[in-house]
C-alpha cells in the first residue's frame, strides 16, 4: 500500500496533433500502488495521460481543480473512500466514473451505481476489459458534447426533443425534464431511458438496453443494468413522489409508459 502518496504523477504519452487527437486524462485513485502503476501503464499504452492518486481526499480536491475526462476509483481507500469521493463529486459534477471493487462489495457495487457510477469492475480484474469499458464511456460522453458543438458552429436545428406525456428528452442538449422539472442523468442513463422512451409501451430486455447504452462488445452482466434502472427511478420519484412509468415484467426486461 502507498497511503502517504497523494498525487503520485501526471503521465502524457507521446504527444498528438490535430483536433481530433486531443490526449484524454483519465485519474486513477488506489491505494495500491502496484494497480495503479500496472493500469497507468495500459492505459499510456493506449494513448491517454493519467493522473495517480492513493486516497479520495487528495483525488477529489485534485479532480474538482482540474476535471479529468473520466475516473478510475477503488471503493476501500483511507481517509475518504471511494464512495464518499463520488457522492462529493456528484455535487459539482457529472464527470464518468468506473469503480473498481473487491469481490466482497457487491452491496457498495449497487449503492455506488445509485449514486451516480457510471459503471463498475470487479478485482481481480482484465486491463483489457477496463480499457475497453472507458473507451465505451468517453464514447458516449463524447457524442452528447459533439452534438452540441455542431450546433453552436452551424447554426442547424438539431432534431426535436422526443416527448412521451410528462417525459421530454434533448439528446442534442443531454437534458431530460418530468412535468417541467429537470432530471440529471449520466450519459449511460440517459441512452437507457432513451431506448426505453423511443418505443414506449415495448419491453426491452436487458441485453437490447446494453447495447443502446454501450454500443460494442463490453461485457455487462444483468446486476448493472438493473442497478442503472434503479437509479432513473430513484432520480426520477426525486421530482415525483408518485413516478411508475418505468415499468418491469419480471424474466422480460422493461418498458416506458406515461399517458
């Protein structure tokens, strides 16, 4: 372990030109320095710069000065773990964020997913599987922050926000309202209740939602999923006591009704 180490380095690889190449900052924040070394490597390897942290404390002073463009969290580190640094985050901030946990966190995995992670990977875990998952992840962030700077610079009308009774959806804007109150979602909240809304009525099993909300091959089991409707439903009785239109058949999947 390295709890003395805060901020360990920032790492850039080779650097790239042009707009489209811009060099994605990714923070790690462990307290296991063999993690965070071997992940820095991997992840230099694929071309994006890492910052290193060991506890959630310096990480999350660190994140909030200077936001990197996703982070990498381990749940049980001293001083703030990696629950508390996101509930924190998550006041300021709708910066992506993967957990990385043990085995024996099952319960933090879902509560974490609740609280605003955009997704989690169970220790001992593939460095592959972990590259892949961000790759996914800025992918989408990417697509919503694209859409709007087109729009900006071209001055053409983006399509019109999909409304479904008290439901309104901007994907050009990443806005979602319910009876006139603003809802935030993640970007992978957001393209699952945007599968759902497309087809009100029509049950969506949990693979179909995958792939709205991941669009490759990353691997997500059923608990991911779920966890992420859990969390609409939660956000969305937030602004409505009463909120019922994501409905589930149990051995099916799930479906969106609001007349």
């Amino acid at each position: 372990m390295a709890a003395g180490i805060h901020t360990l380095m920032v790492e850039t690889p080779t650097e790239r030109t042009g707009p489209s190449d811009d060099i994605r900052v990714i923070a790690l924040v462990d307290d296991d320095r063999n993690i965070l070394t071997t992940v820095s490597i991997a992840l230099q390897t694929e071309g994006y710069a890492t910052r290193l942290y060991s506890d959630g404390d310096a990480a999350l002073k660190a994140m909030l000065d200077n936001p990197p463009d996703l982070a990498v969290c381990d749940i049980k580190m001293p001083r703030m773990d990696g629950l508390e640094l996101l509930r924190r985050l998550r006041e300021k901030s709708d910066m992506p964020l993967i957990f990385l946990t043990s085995k024996d966190d099952e319960a933090d995995e879902a509560f974490g997913l609740s609280m605003g992670a955009d997704d989690y990977i169970a220790k001992p875990f593939s460095q592959r599987l972990l590259v892949a998952r961000i790759k996914a992840i800025l992918r989408r962030s990417d697509i919503v922050r694209r859409e709007a700077e087109e729009e900006e610079q071209t001055g053409e009308p983006l399509p019109e926000p999909i409304r479904r009774g008290r439901l309104v959806m901007d994907p050009a804007r990443h806005a979602v309202t319910w009876n006139g109150e603003a809802v935030s979602l993640t970007v992978t909240e957001f393209l699952i209740l945007e599968a759902l809304a497309m087809r009100p009525g029509v049950v969506k099993t949990r693979n179909q939602l995958m792939d709205a909300a991941y669009h490759d091959d990353v691997f997500v089991d059923d608990r991911t999923i779920d966890s992420h409707i859990k969390r609409l439903r939660r956000k969305f009785r937030a602004v409505d006591g009463k909120f019922g239109a994501i409905e589930t058949l149990y051995g099916a999947g799930y479906s969106f009704g609001d007349e």
